[in-house]
C-alpha cells in the first residue's frame, strides 16, 4: 500500500494506492476518499489525454472505464504509483511525498 501527497492550489490531495485499487482525497472535502468515479473531471484534461472523445457526450464515462483498464493493465503498486506521479505532474499537481506501508515518508522528485 502506498499513500501520496500533491499540493494543487491551496488544496492537500492524498491518494492510496492498495493494489489495484486507486482512492483520491482532497483537504477540500474533508479528506474523504472516493474512486476516479467520484471526482470531477476535467473535460480538457481528459480530451488532450484522449482524442477521440473530443465530441463524444459520454467522455466521462469513458475516460474513467479506460484509466480503469490501465490501472488493472499493470503489474504492481510500484508502476501504478508510477503512472500516477507522472501524470498528476504533467497536469500542474505538486509531488510533496510518498509513504509505503505506514513507513517514513519520502519526498517525490
């Protein structure tokens, strides 16, 4: 099990990762945790991600069923944590820290 930490804003996010299972929270709404089904999605976001969903009136549906399919597509924690990081940054998120397992948590760079 792994948690994360980002700064977006004046906002705390924190996601867990346990598994395949990918939980986000924000400081926003009282660091209640919830799936990617759960947050708002970003329609520009989600359309530079994907493309072809451009004029498609279900595109949050789908994005979500695709990350969905990508998470379970990898092979542990590790690469799920990963492709979080990465794609968090490339969207304007902070990476302050990484816990594994309750241990000390270390700085993302």
């Amino acid at each position: 099990m792994f948690t994360l930490f980002f700064d977006f804003g004046n906002e705390r996010i924190i996601i867990i990762v346990k598994g395949k299972d990918v939980k986000f929270g924000s400081t926003a709404y009282g660091s209640r945790l919830a799936g990617i089904e759960g947050l708002k999605l970003n329609y520009e976001g989600a359309i530079k991600e994907h493309p072809d969903l451009r004029f498609d009136p279900d595109w949050k549906q789908k994005t979500i069923k695709r990350f969905n399919k990508n998470i379970k597509s990898m092979k542990n924690e590790g690469e799920i944590v990963d492709y979080v990081i990465k794609e968090l940054k490339d969207i304007g998120y902070r990476p302050l820290y990484k816990e594994k397992q309750g241990f000390r948590p270390e700085r993302i760079k």
